[in-house]
C-alpha cells in the first residue's frame, strides 16, 4: 500500500524509506526530508536550487504513521473481509487464522476511491462551513468591539451635551432669580427713597415750627405767645393731623427680602449621587449556527412547504404594513404606514412599532409617510428607506429617535443588512454600505430582457442578499438572481404568484417570496428552481412583508391588515 506520496522525501522513498518530507525543491520537483536537504543544500550541481518549506498539518504525519501494522511494523498489504480493516502479512497467522474474503490493500482502495472522494468532498464542505462560522463569529465581534467603542464616544458626548444642558437650564434659573431679585430690591428702594423724602420735607417743616417755639419759650417772648397762641396752636394741631394722615395714606411697613431655593434644586446638591449608570447587556449573536453535516442539508425536489403557526401579533391601529424585520434578540419591528402622504406636511404619519418577543408594543416611534423598507442591523438599530426622499434613516430602538440619515443619490426601495453591510436598491443599482466605515460600493444590475412578466418599475423592488447572490423583485411578478457584480445569473416568473411584496432567504440559502393579491408563499433553490408548490397559508390576508429568523428558523409574515403571525417551516416530500 502506497504512503501519501506528498509527504515523503523522494531521495528516501527510492530507498525503500519512508521518511516525511521537509523541504520541496521546485528545480528537483521532489520533497526532501531534513538530512536529504543537508545534502542537496550543499551539493555543486543542486546548492542554488531554490526550496520551500512544506507544511503538512500535523494530523496528516500522524496518519502516515498508521499505514504500518501496529503489531508488526510492517506495510498493510491485504483488506480483511471479515474483520472489514487492513492486515499485513504477519497477521495472517495470528488473528486472521479463519477469516475469508481478503483481497490486495490496493485493489480495496480502488474500489473505495468513489466513496473516499465523497468522503472528503463532504468533509471539506462540513470544514468550510464550520471554517465560515467562525470567520462571521470572528467579524460580528470585532463589530461587537467597534459598536461598543462607538457607543463609549456617543455616550461621552451625550454625558457632556447633558452637563452642558444642565448648566445652560442652571445658569438660566440663576440669571432669572438674579434678576427677580434685583427688581424687586431697586423697586422697594425707590419706593423707600420716595418715602424718605417725604418724611424729610415734613421734618423739615416740623423742625421750623419747633425751633419757633423754643424760641418764644426761651426768649420770653411772652406777649408774642399771648397775642399769637391761637395761631401757634393751630400750626401744631396741624402737624399733628399731618402725621395721622401720613400714618394713614403711606405703607410704612418695613420691607424684608427672603430667598427661598428650591427643593428640586437643593435635591441635586443633597440628594443626587450620581450622574448616571452604566450597565451592559447582552443579547443574542446575530451569527446563525451553521455547523451541520451536509446530509443534514435537505435535498429538494418539488416538496410541499409545511407552515406552522406559533404565534400571532394582532396590530389594529394601522391598516396598511410596509416591512418588517426580526432581530437577534428575537424581537421585531413592523414599519406601519396609514396612508401615503400627498405634500410633505404629512410625512411623520408613518409608525415603527418594535414589539417584545411575546407581542406585546415595547415602543412606537414616529416616521416619514413615504417609508418603504426596514431592515435590523442590530437589536438595537434598523435602517428605513423612503420612496420619496432620496436617503436612508438610521433608527434607534434604545433611544426611539431617529438616530442618524444618510443621504443617497438615487430613491432607495428594498433594503437588507448582509455580514455588516447594507444593501439598498433603487434606480437599476444596488448600494452597499458598510456600517462602520464610510464606504460604499456602486453595483450596476446588469439589464437583460425579461422573459416573462410585466417590464415596468425596473427600480422599484425588495433585495436579498445571500453568499455571492444579490435577488431582486422586478416589477410585481419576477425575480431575478445576480452575482455580486451584477451579473444577471437567471429569472424566475410564475404567473400564480401575483404582486410580490417581500423576499427573505431561509438558513439553507432558499428564497421565500410572498404575493399579496394571491395571498400565497413560494421558496425558491439558489439557482432558481421552483422548490415548493405555491402554497396558500389559512387566514392569511393580503400578505405584504416577510422576513427569516436563521437563529430561531421561524418565519414571520405581516399582512394588509396589520397582523402579524410567526410560522415554523417544514419541508416535505
């Protein structure tokens, strides 16, 4: 039986040696193991040859190890049919005494070869895709670490946009008192210094009159006193009268300030520990577990689609749903639109509404009437577009605002996020853009003549996106499949299906579209083939946006009406 002949050194194997190559030398065209390299590296006719390393994973050298007898150190030359495993020669008098059925290692090889081929091409494909899950894994968390950084630096300006608000609403209220304050003390002290004067001009006249009198008194002036007594009594009852009057007619209550701060304001500086918190959550990978065995993966022909309703989410505030999209957490938003505004001072009639995962509304935040598509790019943000309005809105579902808006060139229709990228169609082009850098790549869809189905609104349609597949509706009635270059790669029509509202591809990369006038369902293969009779689900009722959980494989389909329903899926023969 021949060792793998790729990892032996070609000098030792015309030897009768099995020895693991090393080296491999291009101008040789031969492996060489570590002591046949010593010498080729220093022999006149072979010292300027060039040689590379070889690298034979580890699991490989230790396999070639096995295709020795174990018992006998030597070549397994037979294949016991009994035993059903290979022998030397040696064992032939020792444990395989009374079996039958043997025949050459290299002949059973042989014979094997077909199945040995399956073998790897199987492995190779379970290999690739575990190899796949961990690159998507490896990628969602360095998104994981870039969102978070991210949020640190969104987070810090909203801490210092709060100081600032604060100190702006503090420096306003002080301002405000400051001002009260000093209005009210200039008008009490005007009206005091109106006051004095007053007083001081009665003084005055008060003090003359007294000044008169001690005059008479002290001079002896009695015969000016006895002759003018009635007028000097009437001059002092007089000011007597002027006092009670004055008394009368003037506040003369002293006036006192008392600042009073309030509560709320003395809460901040008693009561108030801390600015804020911070706490982390965590929330389900976005990244579908992808490790299965390739017989696991259904083999198709002409099954019957089997939906099975697990929940219902009934919405009767709008009558009119445009698309909907799951998240990883399980949750899903619906963008709802009542009616399509004719000016643009109706634009915020349009609603996204994010529900729990048990149905109930966890918020509802108002967008423009002319939204057409959502798409989850996290648990926490969606991308909306609108048909009116050439731009694409970021919304945040932790915030419920609209978080950010990305101007397009063209009005942008169907929307999806693929591998942390965002694919948009519109105008006979696809976008994409990646979430954390700004970049975005122009892919024009290639045209072609339509087959089948109506030709109009060739920029008008819903995306999906898929391993090196870009599917798009094309009018109401077709679908068509291109490369990531834009390639046109097949098109698919079926007549039965009528007006398509919504495409989602499920975890075997089949494509499901709903039809809203046929109220029905169809999954498509990757290359095109119609998979499943158009099946019709009970109480669906004009059916009008569709999307796929890979992590939860459940369905989730919203109707005309505003319902929602999650289906589980089955496939059968």
């Amino acid at each position: 039986m021949a060792s793998i002949t790729y990892q032996q050194c070609g000098i030792c194997q015309s030897l009768s040696k099995a020895i693991p190559a090393s080296k491999w030398c291009n101008d040789c065209d031969e492996a060489l193991c570590i002591n046949c390299n010593i010498h080729h590296a220093v022999s006149k006719a072979t010292k300027n040859h060039k040689v590379a390393d070889i690298k034979i994973p580890q699991f490989v050298l230790h396999l070639d190890q096995k295709l020795k007898c174990s018992v006998h150190q030597t070549p397994y030359e037979l294949f016991c049919g009994s035993h059903k495993s290979p022998c030397c020669i040696s064992c032939l008098k020792t444990n395989h005494e009374t079996c039958t059925g043997f025949e050459s290692i290299d002949e059973r090889i042989k014979r094997e070869i077909p199945a040995i081929a399956n073998l790897l091409d199987d492995l190779t494909e379970r290999l690739k895709t575990i190899e796949m899950f961990y690159e998507k894994l490896y990628a969602e968390k360095e998104m994981n670490m870039k969102e978070i950084k991210d949020s640190c630096k969104s987070y810090v300006k909203e801490i210092k946009t709060v100081r600032i608000k604060v100190n702006e609403v503090l420096e306003k209220l002080e301002k405000d008192l400051l001002n009260k304050l000093e209005a009210i003390a200039s008008k009490h002290e005007t009206s005091i210094k109106q006051l004095c004067l007053e007083i001081e001009t009665n003084k005055k006249r008060t003090t003359e009159l007294l000044q008169g009198v001690l005059t008479l008194k002290n001079q002896g002036y009695n015969t000016h006193v006895f002759i003018g007594k009635n007028e000097i009594q009437e001059k002092v009852s007089k000011e007597e009268t002027n006092v009670e009057e004055f008394i009368k007619m003037k506040n003369l209550n002293c006036t006192k300030i008392i600042l009073t701060i309030d509560a709320k304001i003395q809460e901040i500086t008693s009561e108030l520990r801390v600015f804020g918190e911070i706490k982390k959550s965590a929330f389900s990978s976005a990244v579908p577990c992808l490790i299965k065995k390739q017989a696991q993966t259904p083999v198709f022909d002409k099954q019957k689609l089997i939906l099975e309703k697990v929940q219902t989410v009934p919405y009767e505030k709008s009558q009119n749903v445009e698309g909907c999209a799951i998240m990883p957490n399980g949750k899903f938003v619906c963008l709802y639109i009542p009616h399509y505004a004719s000016t643009d001072k109706e634009q915020n009639d349009g609603e996204l509404v994010h529900f729990n995962n048990n149905g109930s509304i966890n918020s509802s935040i108002k967008v423009s009437s002319w939204c057409f598509d959502v798409a989850c790019i996290t648990d926490k943000k969606v991308a909306v577009t609108s048909t009116k309005h050439p731009n694409i809105i970021i919304v945040s579902l932790e915030y419920k605002r609209v978080q950010k808006t990305i101007p397009t060139e063209n009005i942008c229709y169907g929307i999806t996020c693929f591998n942390q990228k965002l694919y948009s169609y519109g105008n006979n082009e696809v976008q994409i853009r990646s979430l954390y850098k700004d970049e975005v790549k122009k892919v024009n869809i290639q045209k072609h003549i339509q087959k089948h189905g109506s030709t109009g609104l060739g920029d008008y349609g819903f995306i999906a996106v898929g391993e090196n597949r870009i599917y798009l509706t094309r009018g109401h009635d077709t679908i068509s499949c291109y490369d990531t270059k834009g390639s046109f790669l097949w098109e698919w029509f079926n007549p039965s299906l009528k007006f398509i509202r919504g495409i989602t591809l499920d975890n075997n990369a089949n494509l499901l579209a709903i039809g809203r006038d046929s109220n029905s369902i169809v999954v498509l293969s990757p290359d095109g083939k119609q998979l499943c009779e158009i099946l019709e689900p009970e109480n669906m009722a004009y059916p009008k946006a569709i999307d796929f959980d890979q992590m939860n494989q459940k369905l989730l389909i919203c109707d005309e009406k505003g319902g929602a329903k999650f289906f589980s899926i089955a496939y059968k023969q």
